[in-house]
C-alpha cells in the first residue's frame, strides 16, 4: 500500500469514528437505536475478524505480530487493547455476582 492510499485509508477511518462519537454524543435517542442497532454489529463483526486474525498460532505467538525472526507471544497488543476496551473499559459488563460487594446485591424475585 503506498503512503498516499494509507493516508487515505487512515483519514476514513479517523472520520468514522468522529462521525460515530458526534452521533453518540449528540444524536437523540431514537437515531442513537438506529445508529447503535447498524453500527454495533459491524463493530463486533470487525473486533472479531481482527481477533481472529491475532489468535496464537501452534507455538503460541500471534502469526500477524510475528516475524520470521521476532516471534510475538499471544495475546498480543491487538488483544489486550481488545480487553482493555471492551472488558476492563465502559463497555464492560457488570462484575460477576460473586464478585460485587454484599451491599450491592438485592433480591431477587423467584422465576415462577
Ligand atoms: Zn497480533
């Protein structure tokens, strides 16, 4: 890819993500659901396919991180920004009940 196409490349993305932080930050709650019910699964999609990419090989290094003379050990930076963002960040899902403080758990009605 030479420099001009990369730059290219590079401002889109940059764009988008601006595109989809103004809508978060500013769109009213009925475009934000359409925006998030679009946008959310091609984000997911592409986190996966990125990870995918970036599993650990037979020997436990990142084919993509790797060089024929640097092996990379797994997880790799692509996957621990991936914790980092989705895990451990805002995206997080609340902590396992056994893990939340005694005072922060409540009753809970019985299915019938
Ligand atoms: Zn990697």
């Amino acid at each position: 890819m030479d420099e001009i196409l990369g730059q290219v490349l590079r401002n889109a993305v940059w764009e988008r993500l601006d595109v989809l932080t103004e809508l978060a930050n500013r769109a009213d709650a009925p475009s934000l659901l359409a925006v998030a019910r679009s946008e959310l699964p091609r984000l997911t999609e592409g986190w996966r396919t990125l990870l995918s990419a970036h599993d650990a090989d037979e020997k436990g290094n990142c084919p993509e991180c790797s060089s024929r003379w640097r092996p990379c050990k797994a997880p790799c930076t692509v996957w621990r920004s991936a914790y980092e963002h989705l895990v451990s960040g805002a995206l997080a899902p609340r902590p396992a009940r056994h893990l939340r403080p005694a005072h922060a758990l409540r009753e809970v009605a019985p299915v019938p």
